[in-house]
C-alpha cells in the first residue's frame, strides 16, 4: 500500500553518472532561470525502480541496455506532465498494474500501488512534488506532497477508503495556518490549487506561486517517436501541428517553411548534415489529389520524394523539425495563460538512437544542446549506449543498470 512520498533520496550508488551541465556561470553556481523546468525525477517505487533519483540537465540521455528502465522512466515524467495538465489517473495510467514494482506485496486490505516525484526549479526556488497511487485494487491517488523552501506547502492523505476523496490541507499562514478540505483522488491536487485557493494571505499566495511553478514545469511535454513508415505517404492538408509519430510531417512543412525563414534555413541546414547527398531545401508540395508529399530539392533540379528515404534519415529529419520549433507547431497543450517566455517545452524521445547512425545522433544531439541554449527548448532521451556522446557540451547522462 503506497503512503505519502517521503522527502528525495539520493540517487542510489552506481545508478547515474551526470555529464557537464550547459550554461553555467564560472565558480558552479547555477544561474535562476525563469523559465519552471524540472531538475530531477524521482521513482521511489515505479516499475523497476525503487529509491531512484535522476538528475535532469536542459539535455538528458537516459543510457542502458533492455530492461534497464529507461522506457519507464520516461512513462513517469509523460505521466507527471499529463497529471500537471489535469487529466484523470485512468487516462494517465491505462495500466497501472505495471507500474507497480514487481516484487511489491500488498497490505493486509491486498492493496499495492506506486510513488514518483519530480523537483521543478524556477523563480520560487526548488519545489518539490512527490505523489503516492494506489493500483490495487483501484486507482486512486493516496497521498501527494507538495514542498518548498523546507515548508509543506500543501499534503493530502486517503482518510477514508469508502470515500472517492482525499483530505487535502494547504499552507494558509493566515488567522488559520492551514486550510483543510477534500480534493477528488482521481486528480493532482497540485493541479487544482489555483481553482481552490483564494490568494488573500502571504501563505496562500506561497503556495499559488509554488503550484503554478511546478504546474508550467510539467504541461509543456512533447513525446516524439517518429514513424518512418507512416512519413512516406501523402498526407491530407491540416491544421499543421506536428503529431508524436510525425506522420503528418508534409504537413506541418507546408506551413512551417512560410512563417519563419530564419528558422526554416537553421532546419535545411541540419537536415543537409544528417542526409546522404545534397540538400538546397525541405519543402511539401500539392500532389493534385487533395494531400501533400514532402520533399528534398537537391538543388540541381532534382526533387527527391520523402518515400526514398531511409528510415534513419526520416527519424532524422522529424527530430530535427521537433527540436527548431516550439508549442505552436508541436501537438501539446502549453498553459495559455503562461507568456511564452517563460515556457520551457521538453521533448521526450524513448529510442533516439534508434534507426539513426552516430553521425546523425551527435548532429541531433547539438543541435538539442544549441536549442537549449536559450531555455526554451529542453531535450530527454533514451539510448542503449551513450559512448558517442562523450564529450558533448551541456549533455547530462544518467547510465542505468538493470
């Protein structure tokens, strides 16, 4: 039975080797960015993981072989950030039962469950959120801990199991210190705090700062895992927002190579260093059947069809489409009341050295460290092996063991 997330751990010995962080001023003092961005993801009891804390830079790789739980690890932080938005638990976790660590046993009412955290650094200083779920023998969030500056700014428990509610008390630091109150157990109270609070005291207006900071740091998720197979086909015009398997790809080229000519040079240019002969320009063009193709103009008068394109050199060119633009032409859902600039979107890719050869992978992976350089784009990837990436500035990688 899963009890409310303790404070972090640290991570366990040999578990994660991090890499040389990007954009840190001389002396090893990290500057305060702005922009809410997660800086660690904590797994106390998920899947294969159990007391596991990794670090999270503006470029991660998660390396190891099969079953070293790279895949799951990227299923908690997706499944945090569609929490954050407000989604219900059912739809987060469609198979909950598998999120539970194998060899977990039940209580004596048979129940398991799960807990996974994450600390979200921004303009209020490190807050942290660790959220406790119970998978058997029905899901429900259990108990949730939202915590900055040393102080628990907002904690719920499970008080009655016949209830579909838990009790939820919040840092007030008014006439009352705390302000209690039943939340649904199917939604991340955290989530629905600015519903809840009326921001009248210095602590209700602490901890509406903290919530809405960690709230930024989690919407803004965009998992890519492009599809080669679906990329060659023609595709039907659309609102140009790219999909996670990118098969919509001549599409989103239709419109992105008129609104911006800037960045659309910056994505010719990467997509020449990572495919095989020539390339002048990336373009869609009508197919005269109501649909859109994509295509390479080689500059010699030859146009080169998406569909003979290998399927690294498609996965390249979708990753390097997804890491030069933003929210506005990605298929995410960014908190609209949140200006731009200070949104952080993290793209997560499980296999992204799948399919693509080194070259490509360290072109990507620059091209991601050069992204980020400005904050608004952060990068999180699983690979099998990160020996190529040695050496990459502002490349974070957290080595897993099975």
């Amino acid at each position: 039975m899963p009890v409310p997330a303790q404070s972090p751990r640290p991570v366990s010995a040999g578990q994660a080797a991090v890499g040389a962080a990007a954009g840190d001023p001389p002396g090893g003092h990290p500057r305060r960015s702005l922009r809410p961005h997660l800086t660690e993801l904590r797994l106390s009891a998920f899947a294969g993981h159990r007391r596991a804390g990794f670090p999270l830079g503006p470029v991660t790789l998660f390396a190891g072989p099969s079953g070293a739980g790279k895949t799951s690890a990227l299923r908690a932080y997706e499944a945090l950030a569609r929490l954050g938005g407000g989604a219900p638990l059912g739809e987060v976790f469609e198979d909950p039962r598998a999120c539970v660590p194998e060899r977990a046993r039940p209580d004596a009412q048979q129940r398991r469950g799960f807990r996974i955290g994450c600390t979200a650094d921004g303009p209020e200083g490190p807050v942290l959120l660790d959220v406790a779920v119970q998978a058997e023998p029905e899901l429900r969030i259990v108990g949730e801990r939202l915590t900055a500056r040393g102080v628990v700014l907002l904690e719920t428990a499970l008080r009655d199991p016949a209830r579909r509610a838990v009790q939820a008390a919040w840092h007030t630091a008014g006439s009352a210190p705390v302000t209690r109150a039943p939340l649904p157990d199917d939604r991340l109270g955290t989530a629905l705090l600015p519903l809840r609070v009326a921001g009248k005291t210095d602590g209700q207006r602490r901890v509406l700062a903290a919530a809405e900071q960690m709230v930024v740091a989690l919407r803004s998720v965009f998992a890519c895992d492009p599809l080669p197979e679906r990329m060659r086909a023609p595709v039907h015009s659309g609102p140009g927002r790219l999909f996670g398997t990118c098969d919509n790809l001549a599409d989103v080229l239709w419109r992105t190579r008129a609104e911006c000519g800037r960045r659309h040079a910056q994505f010719i240019e990467a997509v020449a260093a990572g495919c095989a002969g020539p390339v002048a320009d990336v373009l869609a063009e009508p197919t005269g059947y109501g649909t859109l193709r994509a295509l390479l103009d080689r500059g010699d008068g030859l146009r080169t069809d998406f569909a003979r394109l290998g399927d690294g050199e498609l996965r390249y060119i979708a990753l390097a489409l997804v890491l030069l633009t933003g929210p506005g032409v990605l298929e995410v859902d960014p908190p609209g009341e949140v200006p731009a600039a200070l949104q952080a979107l993290t793209v997560l890719t499980d296999g992204f050295d799948r399919q693509v050869d080194v070259r490509q992978r360290r072109a990507l992976l620059r091209l991601a460290a050069r992204s980020a350089q400005d904050g608004h784009i952060r990068f999180l990837g699983a690979v099998s092996d990160a020996s190529w990436a040695v050496g990459e500035r502002g490349v974070t990688v957290v080595h897993l063991k099975p």
